[in-house]
C-alpha cells in the first residue's frame, strides 16, 4: 500500500473525487447504451443510432427527458423515506469506488505531483467495499416499503433476500482470493497478481462462483426476479417516475461497474496489462494501464449483456436453492481444499505442476463420465390416452388408429385386418 | 486525515448530487393532477387498498435474514485468517476447519428441517 494513502494535499482529493465521480456518470451513460446496442444486435435489430455518433447521446437524452417528466407521489407512500431511498441507494454505489485501483503512481499533468490512480486505499479495503455496497440494499428495500403497492413491496424484499443470499457466496469466494494475496487491500492484491499469476486461473472456482454470484448480487437477468416484469412490473421501483426513477437506474447500473471492477481487481490483475501487451515496455506505466482496466471491466458489463441477452429468468424457488444449496458448500469445500493446497506450497511439500496434473486428470474424468452413456431402465410408459375414446363419437384423424385400453393398437373398425 | 478522508469526500459530492436530483425534480417536470395517477400501480385494475398483507412480508424472508446472519459472521472470521493464512501454520488451518465444521452443523439442521425450501 502506497504512502500516499491518507497523505494528500487536499485539492488532489478532491479532483480525484470529482474525477472518480465524472467517470462513473460517464460510464452509466455509455453502459446503458452499450447494453441496447449489443443487446438489440444479438435479437437482430439496430438499437439506438440516432442522437450522436452510433447513438452514442441516446441515454443522455433519456436523461434530460426524465428530468422533465412528470414527478408522481404516490397517494399510500411515506411521506419521507419515499423521497430519502434513492439517495440511500445512490450514494454507496459510488462510495465502493473510493477503492477501486485505476493505475499505478501517475504525476497529475501539468504538477509536479505523484498521486496513485486510487482515490484512497486501506487495508480492510475489501471489507469496505461489501460494507457500503450492502447498504444499498436499504434504499432498495425501504423504496419499495415507502411505494405502498404491492409490486413495490414484493420486489423489494425479494431484492433485499437475493442480494443478502448471494452476498454469502460473493464473500466466501473471495477468501481464497485473500489467502493468496495475503491481504485485503485492494492495491497490493493487484501487486501480489503481478509478482504470482492472475488469480482467475489458479482460483478458477472461486472465479466461477464470483462471476455468478456478482450476477445475483446485482438483480441482473438471469437472476432479475426482482423486477420480473411479467409479475411484478418493475419490482421496487414501480411506483417511482421522474428524477427518483433515474437514480435508481443509475445506481443499479453503477452496481454492476462496481462488481465488474471488484472481479478485474481480485482475479485478473487489475489495472496490470494483459500477457503480451505487459512485455511492451512502459506498458505499465503511466496513464495507459487506465486503458487495460477499463477494457478488463467492460468484458464483465458485455458478459453481463451477454447472458440478458441469452438467457431466460430462473424461478425464485430455484434460484435460492441453488445459492444456499449449491455456490454456499461448494464455496466452503473450495476454501477447504485452497488452505490446504496454499500450506502445502508453502511448505515445498507441493510442486504447483503437480496440482495442474491432478486438476487435469479430474477434468478429463468428468468428461469421459459426460460420455459414458447412462443405463436406463425402460420407463413403463403410460398408455397414451385416447381422445377419441375408440372412434366414438368422433372417428380417429386421416392416419390416426384409435388406442384400445391395452396400449396396443387396434384395428380400424371397418377395415380387414392383413 | 486518515485513508478514510477522501470517502467522506466522494461522500459528499455524490451525496450532493443525490439531494440536488431529488428536490430538483419537482420544478423541472410539469405538473397536472389526475386522481388515477396518485393511485398505486396495479395494471389497471381497482388498487388495493395497502400493500398486500398490511405492508407485512412473509416470514420466509425474516429466516433468511437471519441466515445470512449466521453466515456473514462465520465470513468475518474467515477473512482475518486468510490475510494472515502464511503466519498461521497447520494450526490455523485445523482450527479454521473445526470452526468451519460447527457452523456447517447448523447448516445441515437447517437443511434437514427445511429452513431452505422456499415454495
């Protein structure tokens, strides 16, 4: 962790603040448009192309267009904590990049200043960002309370038992993640990935059960019962319009920047370039590891669009069963068997090779299990029941024999049998 | 100044405009009252006349409040042993496996007694 964490003059806080604030709008308004192009061109449509350059300004105009309309209170809201939620949803979900490493030590043009490309860093970084990102769900749940509705109500407690249910996943699979690092702020995991490998590959597990609890986490489809529209029209926010409506959108869709950096901080190196580009040199310095970041970033946010656009909504039922049945003793066991392999690294008493070997070994078996064909006893199979109950009243279809009780088929009455 | 100065920041500055875009939003949009508009949302038909069960929620999200509870807190104490995983030695990791394996106790009950079925 650098010196300069807690040290810095005051006006280098602020710009950076400010900066951090700017890039997070900015980034909202080229997400949400990224998100209907890349979705509109995966149902072959066009999606937005009109205002600016490919449609670029499309969710600036949505913007200014909310702003103008029309600011409904509902008759049954709270008359305060309907206006106080989207404040409290809005504000953690730019509060988690307070720690959010962008680059390595830069000087600020035109100064002789170092700052590092971090607004701040400390060493329980990790824990701060599951902390103020978890009290976003208040705004949430007390939104959809405040509403009145019914809609409201449902999809806010169902958000509200999602998030915290697939928070336990998120937590346990970043253990792994500390135990090799050996700490939790965010700066020297980057720097231990420098020194080891991208934790995505020998975590590959936790990697996986982050990837699918960030899904959760953030209300996104597959996993957007929340807001099913199909049952509950737009879930919490239902019965919000105008401004209050928008910062809910922007903080859902900051939220899903945010897990998207966590995942490019904890398992793909950060802001360090990607394996090829890295032996470039000058690669890692100065202002262009911003770039690689941001790039690592976005393959989440299109990764997210990607399964919107691919995927059908899971039933509640099933998508809690399988976050406490399944990602909760998977990641346990996962954790288990990390503490054991890291000791025995440690100790020399374990060749890393010999751990791809047997990983290898397990994946080839899984897959000639996947080919081994099941023995399956034949499943009596009901007799099919007959609509036409034996061609009375209504004779069997062109082609059609009318199936006796038996299952067998019988012969068409008034035709000689062969 | 500590680490935690420039949070209180960027605390304030999106704070800032969080409270700007709530009061701002009344002056900006026009204003025509219609009773209809004021009602809760429920596709048209005759809105209840408070949220379904009295604003109350079914007692199936309340266990699994508490759940995450039981589970946030056994994640607590895994993340100091695993920042300080290379100090600790075979110990640390016997103990953490035993303390892993009480809180997987309660874990089984719940499952056994159906605390995670949700239907």
């Amino acid at each position: 962790m650098s010196e300069l964490f807690g040290n810095e003059a005051w006006w280098v806080i602020i710009l950076k603040a400010l900066l951090v604030f700017v890039v997070l709008v900015v980034f909202t308004l080229f997400n949400i448009w990224f998100e209907r192009r890349v979705v509109a061109r995966m149902q072959h449509r066009v999606g937005p192309n009109v205002w600016g350059p490919f449609g670029l300004l499309q969710s600036l105009a949505d913007g200014v267009k909310l702003a103008l309309k029309e600011e409904i209170f509902p008759k049954h809201a709270h008359k305060v904590v309907y206006f106080i939620a989207p404040v409290i949803a809005t504000i953690p979900a730019f509060l988690a990049w307070a720690v959010i490493p962008f680059g390595p030590e830069v000087t600020i043009p035109f100064t002789d200043t170092v700052t590092p490309l971090q607004l701040t860093d400390m060493p329980v970084a990790v824990l701060y960002i599951l902390a103020v990102t978890s009290i976003g769900v208040y705004g949430i749940v007390l939104g959809g309370w405040a509403s009145g509705s019914t809609y409201s109500l449902l999809g806010g407690v169902r958000s509200s038992a999602q998030m915290i249910s697939y928070e336990v996943a998120m937590g346990l699979s970043l253990v792994a993640v500390f135990i090799y690092a050996g700490s939790m702020s965010t700066s020297e995991i980057v720097a231990a990935q420098a020194e080891d490998t991208w934790f995505a590959l020998p975590l590959l597990p936790s990697f996986i059960i982050y990837m699918i609890a960030m899904v959760g986490e953030t209300n996104r489809a597959p996993f957007d019962l929340p807001e099913a529209e199909g049952e509950l029209v737009g879930g919490f926010h239902t019965e919000y319009s105008s401004l209050k409506f928008a910062l809910f959108f922007l903080a859902e869709y900051i939220n899903m920047v945010t897990v998207s950096a966590l995942a490019t901080t904890m398992f793909l190196g950060g802001w360090r370039a990607p394996w090829g580009i890295s032996q470039i040199d000058g690669a890692n310095e100065g202002y262009w590891p911003v770039l690689w970041f941001l790039g690592k970033t976005l393959l989440f946010v299109f990764l997210f669009i990607w399964l919107r656009g691919s995927l059908p909504r899971l039933r509640y039922d099933q998508f809690m069963k399988f976050g406490w049945k399944v990602l909760i003793p998977a990641s346990l066991a996962w954790i288990v068997v990390v503490c054991v392999m890291r000791r025995l690294i440690i100790d020399d008493d374990l060749d890393p090779t010999k751990i791809l070997v047997v990983a290898g070994v397990l994946v080839v078996a899984l897959l000639v299990v996947q080919f081994i064909p099941e023995r399956r006893t034949p499943a009596v199979e009901a007799p099919e029941p007959d609509a036409f109950a034996g061609g009375f009243p209504v004779p069997p279809m062109p082609g059609k024999q009318p199936v006796a009780p038996s299952g067998a088929p019988v012969a068409p009455s008034g035709e000689k049998e062969a | 100044m500590t680490e935690y100065t420039p949070v209180l920041v960027l605390a304030a500055i999106s704070g800032a405009f969080a409270v700007f875009s709530v009061l701002i939003a009344p002056l900006t949009g026009p204003k025509r009252y219609n009773r209809a508009k004021v009602d809760s949302y429920e596709c048209g038909i005759e809105p209840t006349p408070q949220a379904a069960g009295g604003g109350r929620v079914p007692v199936k999200y309340f266990i699994t409040a508490m759940l995450f509870i039981v589970f946030d807190v056994e994640i607590i104490f895994l993340y100091p042993f695993a920042v300080e995983f290379d100090l600790l030695g075979w110990f640390g990791i016997v103990e953490m496996l035993l303390f892993i394996a009480t809180v997987f106790v309660a874990y089984v009950y719940v499952w056994r007694r159906g605390g995670l079925e949700w239907d």
